[in-house]
C-alpha cells in the first residue's frame, strides 16, 4: 500500500506510533471515524497497547461511547486485555461502564481482573 493511500487503520494495524500521534495531535484525522468493522481508534488501541501518550490524545478527543459489529466500546477491549491504567483512563474520559455488548456482557463481565472489575464498580456505584 502505497503511503498516500493509506488511512489511521493502516498506521494502527502497523503500530505505526509517531504517525498516529501526530495526525491525532494536528488534528489531521477524525478519531471518531469507523473502519469495517464499526471499530474506531480508541478500540484499535486497545489492540495494540498504544503508549499512554497517545491514549490521553486519543481519548480526549474520542466518542469513548462507539461500539464495534459484537457491541463493544473501548472500555471492553481494555477491560479484557486487563489494562487496568487504559480502563482508569477511558473512565476518567467519561467512558459509560455500564454499556452491554451484543452477548449482553458488562466490560466488567469481560475481565479475569479484579482490580479492574473493582474500578468499574466505583465507576457505576450510585454517587452521593
């Protein structure tokens, strides 16, 4: 594929880094955008482990609410990696815990972890 051709998918599926902060940084590409699959880049970076940097871009400027073609959001992809830092982060961004995928599974429900099934249930708890 030639460089001209080439979208954010394609510098996400290469772990293309400096490329995708900088587009993301000058505001050269719409993080907000799908890809076949309904996925967005806040869920491609899930995938790929993206360096914190980019996660804070990334999930300021982002729809943290997007679900892919199985219904998932950003915040089911960290919880099953267990990246419980990216999960505090999307929280943090306003990502909702309380959103089901297509099997009716919490991104609680898709972690062996349990100190980021904990963070998600500070995240839905009833406040005051």
């Amino acid at each position: 594929l030639r460089e001209e051709d080439k979208n954010i998918f394609d510098y996400c599926r290469e772990n293309n880094i400096d490329h995708i902060s900088q587009a993301i940084s000058l505001q050269k590409v719409d993080v907000n955008i799908k890809d076949e699959e309904n996925r967005i880049t806040l869920h491609w970076a899930q995938q790929e482990l993206y360096n914190r940097k980019v996660m804070n871009i990334i999930s300021r400027r982002v729809t943290s609410l997007t679900q892919d073609n199985e219904g998932q959001t950003a915040l089911h992809y960290a919880s099953a990696c267990e990246f419980a830092d990216i999960v505090e982060l999307l929280l943090n961004a306003g990502a909702d815990p309380s959103i089901k995928d297509m099997e009716g599974c919490l991104p609680e429900e898709v972690t062996e972890s349990s100190a980021i099934s904990s963070l998600l249930r500070q995240h839905t708890a009833p406040k005051g």
